[in-house]
C-alpha cells in the first residue's frame, strides 16, 4: 500500500487519528501525512501532525509480532 487514504486510522497503541492530506517537505520534497488526533491532548484538541510517507505506511513490530504503525478505519 503506497497510497494514502484520507480518513480514520488508529494507530498501534491505540488512539484515533484523522489522516486530512499529503504535503511535501519544501527543501527535500519528501512527501509527508498531515493528520489530526482525534482526542484532547497537552497539545490541544484536534492537534495536527505530520510524519513521512515512508515512516506512516511502515510496519512495526508490536510482541514479536508485524503490525501496521496505522490501520486504516473508513473516511
């Protein structure tokens, strides 16, 4: 899965994101998830972050086991 799909993703430890778009890195061109969380958090409610591509569609390895860093939910 090399695309994004916006909409609901939850990540493996659990909380609840919002993928909203796709940016580049203005010096490297790298392509980047801009996503929202999708509770209150020290950084406020509905915070936004961005990670690289490559990293968001990664698999990590959660109790020796491959899981996806973010499970897509529905948009």
């Amino acid at each position: 899965m090399n695309e994004i799909k916006l909409g609901r993703y939850e990540h493996y430890k659990g909380k609840q994101y919002e993928v909203v778009g796709l940016a580049r890195h203005s010096e490297t061109l790298e392509e980047l998830v801009v996503y929202k969380a999708l509770y209150k958090s020290e950084f406020g409610e509905n915070a936004l972050w961005v990670r690289p591509k490559e990293m968001f569609l990664e698999m990590v390895e959660v109790e020796s086991e491959k899981v996806a860093r973010f499970k897509y939910l529905k948009s």
